[in-house]
C-alpha cells in the first residue's frame, strides 16, 4: 500500500514560533519521513498575518503548503503572492467572491494529487463568511479530482468543528482544526476512513496565553480596556498532527498527535 | 508527604454519560485510590440541567461534588437541593447574587478541607455574569480557608481559560476547565504549582457532535433551522483528569488525563 | 403620476398586538387609501412565529403579504402554507436553500406588479444565512422582473442595515428595516429614490420590553437565568410606514412613519 | 416650578461632527434656553475617542458635560483629562475598578445639584463590564445625593435599554441610549416619571453608514475583509433631546426629540 505521510503543523505565533518552526522541521521532516509538511501561517507575523519574507522561509525550510484563516487579511504586503497561479499559501476558501488569493491548492506528492482545503468557521467568529458545509460540498463534486484531501478547518466552535468532520467522513482524507490555538485530543479516524481532530494546537511560546504575554490578557480581563496583545517570548512549542494517508483510497491510515519543544528531542 | 488523590470528570451527557459513569466510576475510583471525586453534571439530564434523583445517583456512585455550569438552571427540580446548606452541588459562583445555590463547596478529604470552586466564563457565552478573576480573588481572599482549592472554570474562549489560570497560579490547586465537552491535550502544572488543563472534555456518547447526534448537527449548520438537538446514543467515553495535590502546601503534584470508555479496560 | 400606496407594519407580537393590527387596519387602509398591506407577522402567535389561524386572520382584515424573520420557525404548523406556490406568506430569502416557504412574492397592485422581498440580517444575530446584498444582488438580477420592490430587512445591526439600503438604493422602491421593535426616527429618501428606515417598530403592547413584560426581562437582566419571556398585555401601539411609490419608475416618493395606538384616532 | 432645561446630543462623529455642533451648539441653546448641555463625545476624534483639544472646543462652545463610551479608550492623551478631580468628561461607570476616570459627574445648574451618570450595556457588546442594573442601583443608593440624574445609557441592545429605563423609572429623571447612531422615534415618560428615549442618534455626515462611508462599509459587508472604516465628510446633523425636569422632584416634565442639520434653521 502506498501511504502518505503528512506534517500538518498548527499556527505559527510570532518571532518564538518561526524560529521553533525553523530550527525543527528539518528533524520532524526526517523523523516523520514526510511526503508533505503542510502549515498555518496565519499569526507568523506578530501575531497577525504573514509576511513575504517570513513566508519564504516557510518555503524554504520544507514547509509545502502555508494554510490561513481569519488572520491573513492584516498583512497586505502577502495578498500578490496568495493570487499567483497555484500558489502554496491560501486562505480560506469560503470567504466570498472577490477577495485576494486562492481557498484550496493542488500539489504532487509522490505522483498522486494532493489536495489542500482550507476552510473557515462561521460560529462565534464574527465574520460570517459563506457556508463552509456546502462550500467544501460544492468543491469536492465540481472542482477537485484528487483523491487526497486535507482539509484545515480553521474554527472556533466544537460543535461546528464536529459537525463538518462527520459531514465530510468519508469524502476527505482529513479534517483538521486549527485557530483556537490549543491542542485536543480527540484525534480519530471516523467510521467512513475520514482522520479528524478538533484542534492541532499552535506553534508558538509555552508560557503564554495562546502565544501572547499572560500579563496583557490578565488585564483586559480585569478591565475590559482594549490593551494591545503581545507576542510572549519563551520557549517555543511545535503542536501539529502527523497523518498517513492510503494513497489509492485517499482514507486515512493513522492520525497522531505532535508536541515537540524546540528545546526537546 | 500526605497527597489528596482526586477525579475530576467533565460534563455527563444524558442517559449514555450517566450509563458510563455509574458503570465505570468505582473501577476509576480504585484504579486512581481517589480520595476526591469531582464531576460536572450539567447536562446529565437529556444534555439539559440535572434532575434530582439523578444526582442522588452520582452521590451513590461515588460522587462527591457534582460541578455545573450554564444549562444547570433548566431543570428547576434540582434548585431546592441546591439550596441546602453545604449541598455538594454547586454552580458557577460568579452569577448575580439572588440566583440559587451556591458556587463552592468545601468537604472534608483526608482530614483535610478541600474547597471546590465553580465559576463561569464571560467570553463568547452570551450571560454576563460577574466576573470571575475579580470573584475568585475576593472568594480567596475573604471566604476560603482551605489550603486545597480546585477550581472548575466551566468557559468556551481558550484566552479567558489560559487567563485565569495563570492569574490563579499559585493560589490554587488546580484550574480544570469544562464546556467545550472535546478533552485538550495541554494538562500541565504552571510556574506557582497550580494544574491546568483547557478542558477536560465530556462523559457521553463517542459518535456524536458534543454529545448529540451528528445528522440533526449538520441539518442545523446546513439550514439555520433551529433543530432541537438530541442526545446520541452509542458507547460512551468518560473523560476528565486524575489531581495528585500535596495536602500541606495545597499545590499539585501531577495531573493526567482521563480517557475511559465504558466498553473498555 | 401613478402611484402605489403602501402600508408597512412592523412585527406583530402577540394577542395585543393581533388584536389592535385587527381593530385598527381597515380604518388604516382607508385613511391612506392603501393599494397594498405588508405586515411582519413573525411574533403573531405567542411571540414566536405565526399560526396558519393567526395568518388567515391577517388576510381577512386586509393585510396582502405577510413577511417574517429568524423567529418564524417556531410554529411549524405554518411551513405548509408557506410551501404553497405564490403564498403571501413569506420567509427571509436569504436562508439556505431547502429550508420551508420563498423568501418574496410579486403581487399585482393596480395592474402593476410589485414584488416583496425579504431579507435577513447576518451581524449579532447568531445566525449565518447567506450574505443578503449578494442575495439581493441576484435576486433583482436574475429573478425579478418587477419595477416595484419593497425590501423587508430584517435584522439588529444598524451597520448592516444602512450599508444594504445605500447597496439597494436606486434598485428596489423602499428598503424597510424590522426587528429590534423600536421605531427610527430616520426614515428618508435616498438620492437614487430608495425610500429607507433602519427599523419601522412592533405592533404591540406600549408598556412593554420589545413586546414582553418588562419585570421577567428586568429578572433576567440581574440575575442571567434563562426566564421565558411573556407577552406583556396592555394598550398596544401600531407601528410601521406609509411608503408611496411612482408606478413607471419604481422610485419612492414618500416615506412617512405611522404610530397608531388601538386606542387613539 | 423651577425646571431645568436639558440638552442631550448624541455621538459626535470625527470632524464633520465637531463642525456642525461648534457651528449649532450656540443657537440650540439659545432656543432650548438650556441650562446643562451634555453630549456624547466618544467618536469626536477621527471617530474613535476624544482627543484633549476637542474636548477642549466642546467645553468652550457651551458643552457642560461630555459623556463617551466602549470607544473613550481609543485616545489615550484623554486619560489625565479623565482622572482629574470632577471631571466633566466621564466614560461608562461599570467599567470595572481600576480603569481611567469616573463614572458620573455632578454639576450645579441653576443652584441645583444635576447628576450625569455613564453607563454601558453588555448584550451583544463584546465588553462583559459589570451590572449596569446594579451598578445603577448601588450608585443611587449610595453615592448620589442628587435629586436630578440623567443617564446616558451606552448600548447596542433594545431589550436591555428598555429593561433598564423600566428598571429605573421613577428614580432617575431621565434614560437616555447612545451608541447606535440612529434616532428612535419612541420618546416618552415613563409612569414613574422617568424620560427615556432608546437611542438619540449620532451628530454626523447625513450621507454615511453610522458616520462612516458606505462604499467601505458595502465593501466590507461583501468580503467580509477587515478593511478600515472612514468618517464620511458630508452635511452633518445634530441628534439629542430636549429634557425638561422639575427641580424639585427630579421627575421629567417633557423630552423632545432633536434633529438640526448644520445647514438647516
Ligand atoms: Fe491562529
Ligand atoms: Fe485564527
Ligand atoms: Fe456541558
Ligand atoms: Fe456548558
Ligand atoms: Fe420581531
Ligand atoms: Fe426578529
Ligand atoms: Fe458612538
Ligand atoms: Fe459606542
């Protein structure tokens, strides 16, 4: 059986979490035998967006395909890249017509279609965007001939999450959440071969609240002031998950939970 | 060094929960030598509030302390039970003075008072109640003797979780979060000695959207209709965590996760 | 010039307010010699949604079209008449597709067609229904052939609300907001001849909270249990808008607001 | 009967605001022969807070009292302003403890004590500040001595403003709602003798969306990317009440609404 094996690594936090990113995805590549590193880049930047420069060494450290979500839109300096022709960093693609870059792409993994999907959440988000349920609905009968998809479902409500999961079982090889910025550990593989977890968890400092200084949130909590997030800087944990994948049944083989510390083996 | 072994188990969901817990609770109890059982009771009900005679079953089972949170109010029955002096069921204490019950708890364990604190969070739950940084502190500082104190911080938003738990840190035994019913993977201890976890997740059904069938889920998200959900029905989980706490200094020794299905071992 | 005269009265709640629209309405009609009636039934029945008994009462006493919002779903036994082709009994277009009823209805008003949308607001409503200038947008594009539309935009954010009127402006007769139950004071015309208000007000009882006795919402408001509302019942108020519309073009030439107590002149 | 004759303006919206009130504030008072003029200043600088030399001009144009709201935080080089002894520029009194300023303000008119209170709702606000029902409450009780108090209430939801006005009728002389930037037309005094009016609308460009462009804010509804609103700069109109109060009941005697265009008598 040909598998494949795919890094599916959860938002990237800032300065901490590029450079936790950087200096251990050649080894997790390695220990993994990865076919396909797939990360959410959405909060590389400070926290908000990605930038050019940091997206290339994404690229440039083996990182395939850059997924997004609500946070994209702050850097504009990134939208030209996002809307050349298949380019590897897209957005969700349910935001509606019009809007920069691409929702899903296509790359050749060991000779078989890959497929990537990214998608947003409508509940409690604030943005509401276009039906994720019969957007991926409508891609995967109109649009996509892979047999592999992995789906980055980036959300904030579990009963959302869950219920696109079993929506989708049995038509994607995964479904992956990121943005809440915590690791479940819920992973599975549904009864119809689809893998799932409710959340990957993020890239970025171990001490903090969800990559930002605990001491900020602390305080906008106590007073309701609109204090400005930090990016909190200290060691730097890697959360993802670790898929393999039935190449000729694109159902999912196995799903496994990453913790790696960039100080940790 | 005298330690305080206890269970904390999240939120029961219908019949199938409370099935796995009457089943599988005195097994976990002599597994883990439990001195403490602590369990969310919520939704034990038709996912719906608690009836009394289904608390009276926890309490028989083994049961110490039945946490809640925001659906305890619908089932009126129980409001009188929570109106007894000491009653073991508590609900958030940050909720406006006037409402039933009361929001903490303190039982003897080992000759050692230990005190459980339920609280709600504010963030994206629509029910503005008091806020329970604020609440907690004055709660520490004015009304709690005990050395041992754990708290269940019933909150959907993972920044108000990770918020308070560092705010507590060092003032309490543990922060164990509840509601989202998916189990987080990121238990720990913090810098102060106060454990943590984002949530322990639910006690239900394992095919199900939070504990409700998947099929009625995916029709709401599909068509906006308010479907009333229903609770699934097949083998259930019991999820939660296992608190090892130093009984002099009231900080904890360990946390791990709790994953027991009621078919298996 | 010929002209459309028309009625717009705002939601309905209860027997109050049945009771003062069924009172009041033929003296109404006759005071603004009305070609057409289009009133928002949606709380009619109890304060949810409308029964098929309520409904046939609004025609009796002259009402043409029926428009709702997001609470007509409550009263299932409603969704056959809605199903019916061409039923005067309309529900948001904007919902997805499958859900019961149409979401407009062309009636012939002095041998012109005229058609009534009906819309949803999608900002602080908790419910993501497809993004209704979109379809709007399509609506007039694709499958309105009348020059005539009167717009019922139902929704709570005043953002949402006069960001679609200026979308429309200059595309449909009137764009007239419902739900939050409290009649503005803007009601205009804009430049390209859309007539507009953010909100034309309930019909129904005056000492009231939207429609509800004030004590239980008081209740609520201090202590954050989910206490049912009920209907408060006193001398209910008709509110709404006297909309007259040039038949050739389309355009608005007035727009005046009505408030008219069961009791007054 | 000694009366005091009340203006109360709503949110001045960035430049074109502060033009039409600086240009109107003079002959509004000379009208109205007014002895307190308060107006909501939380939009008056770019349309997100209030910078020192605005308030500066509000004051020396007649202005006794600036009242603000969830957007006073937004310029910093106010706060000294704020925290100053008396300060007639207050912000929302149920902020929790510890934030910038004060919540009320008490002022001599006409040799009678006349007290501002500033409070902020929470339903759909985004903003979880303490009780504005118990806050109120405990501020009459114990804080006020006033007989006269007029309450700006900062709020987005018509439910709770009408629940507050009802929950204070007969102990305030007038609830008066800010915040939505529209007028409503549902002026009245209460049974108990309170004036309330849900919303008195902005002071701003006519031709905008909340004082804004609608073009960005059309934009923004169809992509639902997070672009930057803009203040629109057309012919501004200014929105309040007129309150009339008998001095020595405190009760209302009259409340009218306002509406004067900078180019308008
Ligand atoms: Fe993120
Ligand atoms: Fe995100
Ligand atoms: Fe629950
Ligand atoms: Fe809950
Ligand atoms: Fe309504
Ligand atoms: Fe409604
Ligand atoms: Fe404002
Ligand atoms: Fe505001």
């Amino acid at each position: 059986m040909k598998k494949i094996s795919a890094l599916v690594l959860g938002d990237v936090v800032g300065q901490p979490g590029c450079r936790a990113l950087f200096f251990k995805l050649p080894g997790l590549i390695k220990k993994y035998k990865a076919d396909l590193v797939v990360v959410n880049g959405e909060n590389a930047s400070d926290g908000f967006g990605i930038l050019p420069e940091d997206a290339e060494k994404f690229f440039s450290k083996g990182v395939d395909v850059i997924t997004t979500g609500n946070h994209i839109w702050q850097k504009r300096e990134i939208y030209p890249l996002m809307d050349k022709e298949n380019s590897s960093i897209i957005r969700p693609a349910n935001y509606p017509p019009g809007v920069p870059g691409s929702g899903s792409v296509t790359v050749n993994v060991k000779g078989e279609d890959v497929t990537v999907l990214n998608l947003l959440g409508r509940v409690r988000m604030g943005m509401p965007v276009d039906c994720p349920f019969r957007h991926s609905s409508d891609f995967l009968k109109k649009h996509n001939k892979s047999k592999i998809v992995i789906v980055d479902f980036h959300a904030e409500d579990v009963m959302e999450k869950e219920s696109l999961a079993w929506y989708l079982d049995g038509k994607v090889s995964a479904v992956v959440g990121t943005h809440t910025h915590v690791q479940t550990a819920d992973e599975r593989i549904l009864p119809g071969g689809t893998a799932y977890i409710t959340d990957i968890g993020m890239t970025g400092p171990k001490d903090s609240v969800i990559g930002t200084k605990p001491e900020i949130s602390i305080e906008r909590s106590l007073t309701q002031l609109p204090l400005k997030v930090e990016v909190a800087d200290n060691e730097s944990v890697i959360h993802g998950v670790h898929l393999l994948i039935d190449a000729e049944s694109g159902k999912a083989v196995s799903i496994d939970r990453i913790v790696q510390s960039e100080t940790g083996e």
